[in-house]
C-alpha cells in the first residue's frame, strides 16, 4: 500500500519529484508559492482542480516525509 495519500512520487512523473497526487503539480512549487507570498486561495485559482483540503494534507504528508 502506498504510504502518501495525496502526494505521489513516480519517476516517470516530474523526474521522480513528490506531486500532488493524480497531477504534476509538484509540492515544491506549492512551497514556492507560498514562501513567495501566495496564499492557498491564490493557489486554488491558478489551481482549480485541487482543494485547499489536499493542499493542506500533502504538505503536511511531505513535511512528514521530509523529517525521516
């Protein structure tokens, strides 16, 4: 079973970097948005397709994973 529900880390996606499950959105640029000054409502219009509630749950996945 995979251990991420909401990222997803393949390397015939993105060259194997962590992304939003099901896209190509890689979390690193979710980061860098957010570290850029973007909110999660800016993200989810240049976004439409997730929800704040996956944004949320994967970078809290790839904090986790990001420790180990």
């Amino acid at each position: 079973m995979d251990r991420f529900k909401y990222i997803e880390i393949n390397s015939k996606i993105m060259f194997g970097k962590p992304v939003i499950r099901g896209t190509r959105i890689k979390v690193e640029l979710i980061l860098e948005k957010l570290a850029n000054g973007e909110t999660i409502d800016d993200i989810l219009v240049a976004y439409p397709h997730l929800t704040s509630e996956v944004i949320h749950a994967a970078l809290t996945e790839y904090q986790k994973w990001m420790k180990k």
